[in-house]
C-alpha cells in the first residue's frame, strides 16, 4: 500500500480508530497485523523476505545477548549481516553484478554468460534490511539489550509507517516506544495530521506536478540543450526532495497520531552553504546510519591505516550504490565525494577565492551565493541520479553547454512552442505557472522555518481564521492536484 | 477527545461547502471549452436519433449521418471519436442507452485487421469524457477505467472534476479550442474531410494482402465487443458492424474472425471490397466528402 493511494485513506483512521480504542497493551498486536496487511497488500509474497530477515535478526540477537565474550558473538552478527545483505544483493544488485561480469567476460573474451535472475526489487528492501542490520550491530556491540518479545521485534522491523520508505529507525529509539501507552492527546494528533498534510502537499502538489516535466526532457534527451537540461535539473532536485521529505513526513506525521516519534529525515537541505552541510541535512537517517555503522568504525579501527579521504569516499560510492544497482549512482558517489574531499582539503584557497569576491562584507549576500552555489552542484550532479544509464547522462553531460543563446532567443521571442518545449518542457503556461509558483511557496515557507523554527508550531501560534483557511486551501490543493498520475514515490525503488 | 471529532466535523462541513462551487466551476469551465460538445447534447438527451453510428475516426469520418439520414429517412447521429478502441465504443454506446436514447439501430464500424490488437492505434479515449464527468453516465464510464472511485466523486466534486482543473483554468486564458480534423463535427456528429490528405499513401503502411493472426489480440477488446452485441440483443436494437472501403485491402482472413466472434448475432456490412477510385479517399484510411456520401447511399441501400 502507498500512502498517496485510496487504500491508505481507509487504511489509516480504521487504525488509528481501533489503535485508540484497545487497552495500550494489545496495541502492538493491531500495529503488527495492520504493518504486515499494508506491505502484502502490494505483494503478499515478498512479506516471507521479512518474515526471514525477522526470525534471523531475533534469533541472532538472542544469542549475542546471551554470550558475554564479544569475540563469540561475531558468528551471529556475521549471520545477520550476511542474510540482510543476501537478500539485498539478489534482488536488487545480482542484476547489475552479471551485467558487469559479462561485460568484463566478454571484453576478455570469455565465452560464458552470467544468466540473470527475474525478480521483481520488493519495496522498502534497503530500508528495512538496514534497520535490522543496525539492530544486530547494536546488539552485537551491547548498546542495547536484545528485544525478548518476538512479536515488538516483528513490530520495529515492519512498523508501517516508515517500512518502505523509512526514516530507517534505530532499536534504541523505536523499540521503547512500541510498548507505550499513548492516550489520545489533541495537540499531539492534529500536529501529526497538519504534518501528514503537509507531506501529502509536498508530494502532490510539487513533486506530482514536476515529474512530466522532467520525464519529457529525459525522455528524449537528445532533443535538448543547455539551457533545458539545467532547469530540469533544478526541477529533478525538487520533485526528489518533495517527493522524499513529502513521505517522510507523511511517516513521521502517521506515527506521531499514534504517539510515536520517528526521527526527523530532513532538516531543508537546499539551504545548506555546502555540499557536505546538504548531505548533513538530507536523509538524516541514512546518513547517521552510514556516519555510525561504517564512518565512526573506519575512523576508530586502529588495524585501518587509510588517509580520511578513503573514508569519505568509501562512504559517498556506498550512499550511492544504496541507492541503486547502476554505474551512475557509484559515477554520482564518486563525483560527490571527490568534491567534498577536494574542499576539505583546500580550506586556504576557498578562503582566497571568497576573499577575492569580496563577498564577506556583504555577509547575507554571502549566505545566499553560497546556498546557490551548493544547490547547483546538487541539481547538475543529478544527472546521474535521474539517468537509466551511463548513454543518457553523457547524452546531457555532452549537450550542457550547448545551444544556450538560441534557447534563451526562443524563450525571448515569443515562439509559444518552442517555449512550451524549452522552457515549460511540455506543459502549457498555467501548468508550468502552477508548478513553479509552488516551488517558490515551498521555498518561502522553509526560509521562513530556517529563521523562526518548526512550521507547524509558528502557524499554532496564528489566529484561528488563518489557521482554517489554510487548513481548507492545503486540503483543496491536494483534492485538485490528485488527478490521475500514478506517479510512485521516486524513493521506493530504492 | 470531543473537541477532535467536532473540529473534524467542521472542517468537514467547510469542505463539503466550498466543494461543490468549486466543482462546478471547473466542471462549467471545461464543458465550454470543448468545440466538440456531443457527449453533452446526448447526456441531456437533445438528440435522440433512430441510427446511431459508434466507433473510431472511420465511423466519424467515413460515414457521413446526415447523407445516410436523408438516403433512409431515419433520424441518424454520428459518435464516433478518431483513435477510440472497442472499449471506448462500448463506453459510448452505455453512455446513449443510460441516457435514455432509444437507437433502433446501431452502426458499429470496424477497424479491419487492428480492432482487437492490444499494439492497436486505438485507445479509450478518457480525454473525451472527462470534460463531461458530471454526468453520472460518464463518470461512471470514467470510473470503469481510471483511478477513480465512484461513489467517492459522487460525494466530492472537486474529486470527481480535479481531471479537468488544469483544463478549465486554461479555459480562461485561452477560450473555447479550436476545432480540428478530430472534433470540426456538423450537425449530425460527423466529421467530413475534403480533398485529400499531405500524408496520402504514406499512412497505412501495413497494406498488403497479410493472412490475419490471432496472435496479439487482446481479450478486453473482444469482450467489449461481445458486450456491445449482448446490449443491443437485451435491447432488441439492430446491430451492423460496418467495415468501410479501404484503398488496399488488409488482412486476409479477418472477416471470417468477425464472422466467428459475431455467431450471426449482428449483420455485418462489408464494404471493404467496394471499388472506389483514389478520389474517394482523404487518406489510405479514411473517405472524403466524395467518398462518404457514395458509402452512404450504399448503406442506405442495405439497411
């Protein structure tokens, strides 16, 4: 089940009615049988993936806790690590590991074919494999005690509102709540439906509404220039962020009403000064999870004698390949950390070439370059996020520079088509409007929250008038923006 | 607790008010924006003719309603839409009879050897119906075959009509559309080209004497058009399956796959073999005005 289905309309308050109405101690019961419907309600099949991944990771962690000595308990963390990332490596990299040997057999000259498997990638695969991973490391390390109830076990590996597409949750945070007794508490349930609406605004009415836009131009991408391929680019770092952070706190929203708090999965990311500050702000459960399970254990490990800049690298390429089995997400890794590196270690002349701007005496100026600066290299590097393959990112990265004078003429003159297909990229003027007047909306309402903290408690604080229109306009937007599209979260292939 | 379900209830009731304005608006918006407005007139039952002709732009253009009128003396209308498939004309067809028209007759063309392809040109064509969702009749077609829930739109307008939101916005800008070769109809639901298209002998290239294979129908499209027979069975309505002439002739074999889907439950009108000259036909596909009023007088002379 999505969220942005008419299941989930139904879904949700029959939950939460029923979640609300059973005596606190049953409530764990209703939230596991309501997790498992929701994920076999898309395929009931693959819900034996986490049924597996559920009974190694419990059974393993019982035994970690059991043994003192953490040199023993290695063999049971191996066993987790290994089931978790077996699955994960056959259905979602196996593909693209044979694709890769075969074209290296072939380049040898091998005679052999690596046969591929026909699998469909089950949802929420990398979320929740590497939720139980960071169960069993915990365990392992004895950060937390193992969970003795297999059933809150189940529950904190398939807890429905953040299985498919996360934050990825840590035990030490989720599994406690999963026992608490929430009484029904108004402030906290309207916040938790202001933010599902807000999320649901996030994803409807901006990311929806973006994605033609960027699906012509990658489509046919031949058939542009320059001047498109950056403002689809700037578009793509929207509709990936609203389209996210929209289902983040779409979870997030769900799981407060039931009075439980997930972690926060962003904090603005495209008001960050640079690309490492972005990276700190952008999937922070991802992030911290590559920060504590690899990062941190690189860092410590005394028999690891590499240079730092291995670490960041070995960190960005993995964030990548997380994210998908192609050589553009490990290219868009790489890329990613070379920048990052490459900044680190030039801190004099970063600071020679911002002196020559002369931009420190204009400090807020100097905020505002640097925000755009950061969000350009972010949206240009999505080249390789948003491409199929490495043919339709050089396709773009060969025609950036090209053709930009004779866009901007086209756009200049008032050649309606040719506007439609530069600049609109095949929406009419009040589509294009539309879309773009809500980017700008988006962005005032997160500088806003930057400078005076969280949204949802500023418009608390307003009158009860202005509260309810736009209460009623956010509902409306969403009505009237969720023509038909199917347009799936960009987050669940992953 | 209390204070939740009252505060619901009234952003409820907020919604349900301003709902229905905001529907209607859009829904007003883009029923004036069509040029082609005959999902409309048969909705409100401003016509109701005794021939009625479905199927796909050989039906719209091939067959010219008012020649056929005046050559049987029968009151005829044209809905047949250019790229429709058999579902699509299914669709029409349960839209007319819901609205109460009382057809004697229906003339159903055939697109030879491509009406049961699922690689077919054809499709349902949604973008037809949705300007007029506010039929019941048609919403429920709509429902039938996109994401929508029925009773769902029936309770909320802005539900049923955010299809068209975008569309009756650019009503404002830009008017009423402009009509084309697709939607330039006359009075009686056609839509008759002149002269000869720039694409002549171009389009069509699958022309050939082809022995026809089963291979690539799609069962949907089969069943609509056993439906479609079922329905005018029930309703004691004369059905005709029209092939019109092409200018090269397809797909040998087909007519005996009609023959064997249809089990005599409908008269097949084959004019397929019909020898027109070249300037007879708009296109490879298609009749001109020449060519639809000499198709005309021969199906006059049949029915």
């Amino acid at each position: 089940m999505v969220f942005n289905s008419t299941a989930f309309l139904f879904f949700f308050p029959v939950v939460v009615f029923l979640y609300f109405l059973l005596p606190g101690r049953y409530r764990w019961i209703l939230l596991l049988i309501s997790s498992y419907f929701f994920y076999m309600y898309w395929k009931a099949v693959y819900i034996l993936l986490i049924v597996l991944s559920t009974l190694v990771d419990y059974f393993a962690g019982l035994k970690m806790a059991a043994i003192s000595e953490k040199k023993k308990r290695r063999p049971y963390l191996a066993l987790s690590i290994l089931s978790n990332l077996g699955i994960l490596f056959t259905f979602k990299y196996f593909n693209f590991f044979a694709e890769s040997v075969n074209a290296m057999l072939e380049f040898f000259r091998v005679a052999y074919v690596m046969p591929a498997v026909h699998l469909l990638l089950p949802i929420g695969i990398s979320f929740y494999t590497f939720q139980t991973m960071s169960y069993s490391i915990d365990v392992y390390k004895g950060k937390i005690k193992a969970e003795k109830s297999l059933g809150i076990f189940a529950l904190y590996v398939t807890y429905f509102p953040q299985l498919v597409a996360g934050p990825i949750e840590r035990s030490s945070n989720l599994i406690p709540q999963l026992r608490g007794d929430y009484p029904f508490d108004y402030k906290r349930v309207t916040d938790g439906m202001k933010l599902m609406a807000w999320g649901f605004f996030k994803k409807v009415v901006i990311a929806d509404q973006i994605a033609p836009m960027v699906d012509y131009l990658w489509s046919d991408p031949e058939n542009f220039g320059g001047f498109s391929i950056v403002f689809a680019c700037y578009l793509f770092a929207y509709q990936v962020y609203c389209d996210f952070s929209g289902y983040s706190d779409i979870a997030i929203g769900a799981s407060k009403i039931l009075g439980i708090d997930l972690m926060t999965n962003f904090r603005r990311p495209y008001l960050a000064q640079s690309l490492s500050e972005l990276w700190s702000r952008w999937h922070l459960s991802l992030t911290t999870w590559f920060r504590d399970y690899l990062f941190l254990p690189l860092v410590r490990n005394k028999n690891i004698k590499w240079p730092w800049q291995y670490n960041v690298a070995v960190i960005y390429v993995l964030s990548g390949v997380w994210h998908g089995a192609d050589w553009t997400f490990i290219l868009w890794g790489v890329i990613t950390s070379i920048i990052i590196i490459a900044s680190r270690m030039m801190p004099k002349t970063k600071a020679f070439i911002h002196r020559l701007s002369g931009l420190q005496r204009f400090p807020r100026l100097d905020r505002i370059v640097q925000i755009i600066i950061t969000f350009n290299i972010f949206s240009i590097l999505g080249i390789y996020f948003r491409s199929d393959n490495l043919g339709v990112s050089n396709t773009l990265w060969s025609r950036l520079f090209t053709s930009w004078i004779a866009d901007v003429q086209e756009i200049i003159t008032n050649s309606e088509s040719l506007r439609g297909h530069i600049l609109y990229l095949g929406y009419d003027l009040i589509q294009f409007s539309s879309t773009i007047f809500m980017i700008i909306l988006l962005e005032v309402i997160q500088v806003r929250e930057e400078r005076k903290g969280d949204i949802i408690d500023q418009l608390n604080a307003r009158s009860t008038f202005f509260r309810w229109t736009v209460y009623l306009s956010i509902s409306v937007l969403i009505v009237l923006y969720s023509f038909d599209r199917s347009v799936p979260f960009i987050y669940f292939q992953f | 607790m209390r204070r939740f379900y009252k505060n619901i209830a009234v952003l409820l009731l907020l919604f349900f008010i301003i709902d229905k304005p905001i529907g209607f608006l859009i829904s007003k918006g883009v029923q004036l924006k069509q040029f082609d407005q005959r999902i409309a007139l048969i909705c409100e039952k401003k016509i109701d003719p005794e021939i009625l002709i479905i199927g796909s732009s050989r039906a719209l253009n091939d067959l010219d309603a008012a020649e056929i009128e005046k050559a049987t003396n029968s009151a005829c209308y044209n809905l047949g839409y250019s790229g429709s498939n058999l579902d699509f004309h299914l669709s029409v067809l349960r839209i007319a009879l819901e609205s109460e028209l009382s057809p004697t007759k229906v003339l159903l063309t055939i697109d030879h050897s491509q009406s049961f392809k699922a690689n077919n040109q054809g499709i349902f064509r949604n973008d037809k119906l949705l300007p007029y969702s506010s039929y019941n009749q048609v919403y429920r077609e709509i429902c039938d075959h996109a994401n929508q829930i029925y009773w769902l739109g029936r309770g909320f307008w802005m539900y049923r009509e955010n299809d068209n939101f975008f569309n009756a916005l650019n009503y404002l800008k830009n008017g009423q559309d402009l009509p084309d070769i697709t939607s330039n109809i006359d009075d009686h639901g056609s839509v008759i080209l002149t002269g000869r298209s720039p694409k002549f002998n171009v389009i069509g290239e699958d022309v050939g004497m082809e022995p026809y294979s089963k291979d690539g129908e799609a069962d949907h499209l089969i069943k609509s058009l056993e439906e479609i027979i079922e329905i005018c069975l029930a309703r004691d309505i004369q059905l005709s399956l029209v092939f019109p002439p092409v200018l090269k002739f397809r797909a040998v074999g087909f007519r005996e796959r009609i023959d064997e889907l249809v089990k005599r439950r409908a008269e097949i009108l084959d004019f397929s073999s019909l020898n027109l000259e070249e300037e007879y036909f708009y296109d490879n596909g298609h009749l001109n005005k020449k060519g639809a009023t000499a198709l005309a007088v021969e199906l006059a002379r049949k029915l």
